[in-house]
C-alpha cells in the first residue's frame, strides 16, 4: 500500500518523482502529491484520485526543484480527498508516509495542548506537527528526526524534506519496505527498486528500523539508536522496460499472458534440466528430518498454500498445519521444534506474513519463504528462499505469481517427498514430467477464449456467483471467486463441492451461476452428483473440464470450458489460468478498473 518516492540531485526533481509513482501505481491508492524545496521553501502540489488529476495540476502549476518527495496515498485515516493527501507540509517541513501511527491521537493531544492546529483528519499529520515541533525548539534536521522517531509506535516508512536546507532528504523505515538509490551525483528514495529501476542499478534496502540521511554524493545509514551503521549495496536486474504493457490494453491482460513462460522460467530455476531432479538451495536443516511443516500467507497466496498442503500431504506425507498470517500470529499454536515454517508472498513484504514469519522463528521453527522479490524484507530475514521468476507483477488482482508459487510449491514437494524416502523414481520421474510438460498446455489455454468469453456474458449479469471445487481443486474456486469479487465487484463464495448441500444449496435458482472446476479425476464422479443436485433446483452449471469430463456433462452444463488433459498433480495450476481470465473477462463487461480495483493495495504493509 501506499508508494513513495525521493530524489535529491542537480535535475528537476519533480519530473522524476512523477514517473516513478506512475511505476508504483500497482500499489493501488486513491491520492497523490508531489514536494519539491523552491528557493529555500517547501511547494507541493497534490490531488484527489488517480495520477491524472495529478498530472493536469502540475502542468497547470510546474514544480521547480531539485529536492522532492512523492506519494501515491492509499487511505487509512481520513478521506481520499486532497486535504488528505501527501505530502503534509507544516512549517518548514514536508513528510510523506507509508503505513499506521498507532499512538497518533496521543500525539495529537500533545501538540494541540501546544497550540498547534491540525488541520487533516490523518495520522501521518502527526508526524510533521511533531517533527516542525522540534525544529521549533532549536534542532537541526537530522536530531529532530531522530527525536520524532523515538517517539513513533506502528509501522512506517517515511520520508521527509526541510526548508532552508536543499540537497537534504531523511527517510525512516520501521515495518513498511523502503530503499535508497544510488545515481551519479544524485540519491534517490523509494518504497521498492522498480520505483527506481530506471533512476538507479544500485539499490540498498532499510532494515526495520533504520534511518537515513540522503544528499546528492551519497547516504548515511544509522539503526534505531541512532549509531552509525553499513548496509550491503546491491546491484539490481530490473529495467525501466519490463513495466510496460507491450500493446494489451492492461498490465493484467499481459500478466495472464505470461503465465506459460513465468510457469517455464520457474521450473527452469527449480529443475535441473539435464537431470531432472529438483535443485533448491543449500538449507541449513535436513528435510528428512521435519517433523510437520505449517504454511501461511494471506490472500491469493494462501490458496495457493492450500493447493501446498495437498501435495505435501500425498506426495510427500508430511503432516501439515496452515492458517492465514493474521489468524496464526494471534493463535498461538504449540509447535514442534524443528518443523518447517513455510511463507508465501508475491512482494516479500506483507505485514502479516512478516509477522507471522518472526513468530515461527521464535518458536524454533526452519524458516523458508516462496517470494517474488528475494531481497525484501522476508528474503533478509528467512533461512532459505525459493525464488520463483514471475518478474514485475503491476496489476494489483494477483495472477501470474500465482501460478509460479504452485510451480515452487509443486517443486518443493518432490524434494521434500525424496529427501524422506517416500517417493519411488518412477513416480518422481512422471511428477517431474508432468510439471515440466505444463507451459506447453498452459498455452493452450488461450485457445478458449471465445468460450470463457461466453461464460463471461453469463456471469456478468448476476449478482452472486457460486463457485465448486474438490479436492486439490478446491482452493482453485476460491482463487476465482476471490478473483471475480476484487476487479468484477460481483459478490462470489467458494465451497468445497462436498459442502455444497450443507447450506449453499439454498441459494441456487436461475439467477445465481455456479462455476465449477472439474478435471476429470478420481473425485469427477462426486463433483457430478453435487452438479445434478444443483440443475434440478433450476442453478446453472458452468464447467470448467477437460476432453473427457465434457463429454459426461454436456447435457448438463449450460457452459463448458475443455482444457487440456492433464496429471491431476499439475492439474489446480493449470485450472487457475481460465478462471482468472474468467474474472478478467467479467470485469471487462462491467467496465470496472481491472489494474486498479477499487479500496485494495497491491502490497499490504499494514495491519
């Protein structure tokens, strides 16, 4: 959530800060604004609502400036309007904020009782009362900084700039991801390296609760107690180029368009292609040796931990726990020493995962995380992690990394099924084959366009969809009714098809579709005793199948979608791919903002 952005050099600051939110707005936010320092004091310009707005305030009002700050607004406290907006300036400061100030309105009280008038409804206000408070009293920029963050409780990243003192950025982070830029005689300030990709290759990341004083020949580092300290600077692959939306007419239209190669490229990393067998990293522990794993994650990541489960369970027949991040840090649940703590997230910098990962740490727990970022804050603070190649993913519905954390888990399971003793070669060799077969039918799965179009148009017109799964493909219906809900605004429920008629069946008539994903395996039989159950109370049936499953449910299924024929081990990954160009399909018909749906952040930083 949330995006910021800062440059410190000898260019005009304002043009730069201005693409780089643009390249952060697949964090989702409902405002932006732009500070620059003119002539010893702080300008900015900001608006309500997406970049645009933005965009035509600046040009009607140029900012100058070669010291600015960014940030693309994802509401908290206070309304999406401009009052709200960053940056908040008061007196000679301007500061832009990620995350919650939790102990806000004590320091509200403070400040109010010193006179001072707020005049946001926001918590980040805060922050700069408190801050030109201190400078008030005679402090130079960097000790009121480091005595306003003293005083700080909840997470943050921040960045902040000071009339009278040009070339001058400090930025803070304590909970929420910010790195620091390295240019020619110029530094930058962002919330992740593709903020930056274009503005610099050398990138060096905050640890929790860092803080820095940034001008234009280079940075200074300091900890939460103030002392100086070194942090590594890594050079970073990522080019301005790979954001584009290569002629689709949105960034998630082209990312459901590369789910075959991120599913090939993955796999290329995981499996060694001459022998076949599943390289992971050198771990510290011995995967014989686990007594249980527990998975967490939250949203579409922790479906895709479910389809984990499955596998982990049958294949490698290791006993499994998972929750969601934000109900496992708070449960508490005895685990044993030793097992596997195993983390999923797209940006590696999910509050709750985060969270949830120092819990097992401190319940003695091997840590490993499945990420698409492994230089974020949960790759630095994991024991191992399992990279999946699904580059920059900008649309804010998650999909192709989706499909590279089931091409991970899936790897994951054979080694951890070897490692135990309990997998034959045969049958590695046909789980191997199987998943490295699977780019080429996810390809094919375009060719039924027309077809999920079809179904779209269905789906479209309703209010409540329904959507059933079995087995391994269970979490499948939720990731499309979960898909459905965020970009179309239709309310979709996901159940097992088993539980179908322990209540959901009292929702189904005519105007209410049913989705079903439905490969034809050893539960198909099952799954089509729950679908004649629905067609004779009048629910229509649309089916996701392959070849074979067609066949027996063409008189009745009102829509089917024929896959290709696949293992049932690979078969939730390839089934994900239609049901979320399902979504994408519907969302079209109702003319919703597909890359940017409404009240959700791509990165969610925050409780």
């Amino acid at each position: 959530m949330c995006g910021i952005c800062g440059v410190v050099g000898n260019r005009p600051a304002a043009p730069l800060i201005f693409e780089a939110l643009r390249r952060l707005e697949y964090r989702g936010y409902d405002s932006a604004g732009i500070a620059t320092l003119v002539d010893g004091r702080v300008d900015r310009r900001r608006a309500a609502g997406k970049l645009d707005h933005l965009e035509a305030v600046l040009e009607e009002r140029p900012l100058s400036g070669t010291t600015g700050i960014g940030h693309t607004r994802w509401a908290t406290h206070g309304s999406p309007n401009e009052i709200n907006a960053h940056p908040h300036a008061v007196g000679r400061v301007a500061v832009v904020h990620n995350g919650i100030i939790e102990n806000y309105e004590e320091l509200r009280d403070e400040l109010t009782a010193t006179g001072r008038i707020f005049t946001t409804e926001t918590d980040t206000e805060a922050v700069a009362q408190l801050l030109d408070y201190h400078l008030d009293r005679g402090l130079a920029p960097r000790e009121a900084a480091f005595a306003v963050l003293q005083r700080l409780q909840g997470a943050y990243a921040l960045a902040m700039i000071f009339a009278d003192h040009e070339g001058l950025i400090i930025g803070a982070r304590h909970g929420a991801p910010l790195a620091v830029g390295f240019g020619e005689g110029e530094m930058f300030l962002g919330s992740d390296s593709l903020a930056l990709a274009p503005l610099a290759r050398r990138i060096a990341y905050l640890e929790d609760g860092d803080w820095c004083v940034l001008r234009r020949d280079g940075a200074t580092f300091f900890d939460v107690r103030g002392e100086t300290v070194e942090r590594p600077v890594q050079t970073v692959a990522l080019m301005a180029g790979a954001v584009g939306k290569d002629g689709y007419r949105h960034y998630m239209e082209k990312e459901l368009h590369e789910h075959p190669v991120v599913i090939g490229q993955t796999l290329q990393r995981m499996i060694d292609p001459v022998t076949r067998q599943v390289v992971l990293p050198k771990l510290s522990f011995d995967l014989a040796a686990l007594p249980r794993a527990v998975i967490t994650a939250c949203g579409s990541a922790f479906y895709a931990g479910l389809i984990g489960r499955y596998w982990l369970e049958a294949e490698a027949h290791l006993p499994v726990d998972i929750d969601v991040a934000s109900e496992l840090r708070y449960r508490n649940p005895p685990l044993t020493k030793g097992g596997l703590g195993l983390l999923i997230s797209q940006s590696g910098e999910t509050a709750d995962t985060l969270a949830a990962l120092r819990g097992l740490r401190s319940a003695g727990q091997h840590v490993v995380s499945v990420l698409n970022v492994e230089a974020s804050t949960m790759g630095r603070e994991s024991d191992a992690v399992l990279g999946m190649v699904a580059g920059p993913e900008i649309s804010v519905a998650s999909t192709k990394a989706f499909t590279a954390q089931l091409a991970v888990l899936a790897s994951l399971t054979i080694a951890i099924a070897q490692a135990r003793g309990v997998l034959s070669p045969a049958r590695q060799q046909h789980l191997t084959a199987s998943l490295l077969d699977l780019p080429s039918r996810a390809a094919e799965v375009f060719v039924q366009g027309d077809a999920i179009r079809a179904m779209a148009a269905i789906i479209a017109e309703a209010r409540d969809v329904l959507y059933l799964g079995r087995g391994i493909c269970f979490p499948v219906a939720l990731e499309g009714a979960l898909k459905l809900k965020e970009i179309s605004y239709i309310h979709a429920e996901a159940y097992a098809a088993g539980e179908m008629k322990h209540g959901p069946i009292s929702l189904i008539d005519r105007t209410v579709p049913i989705v079903v994903i439905a490969p034809s395996n050893i539960l198909f039989d099952k799954t089509l005793s729950n679908l004649q159950e629905a067609r004779a109370r009048g629910g229509r049936i649309l089916v996701f199948t392959d070849a074979q499953g067609a066949a027996r449910l063409k008189d009745l299924a009102e829509a089917i979608v024929v896959l290709p024929t696949v293992d049932a081990f690979v078969a939730p990954i390839l089934y994900t791919i239609p049901v979320q160009i399902l979504a994408y399909e519907v969302a079209l018909l109702k003319g919703t903002d597909v890359d940017q749906p409404r009240n959700l952040a791509k990165s969610v930083t925050v409780e």
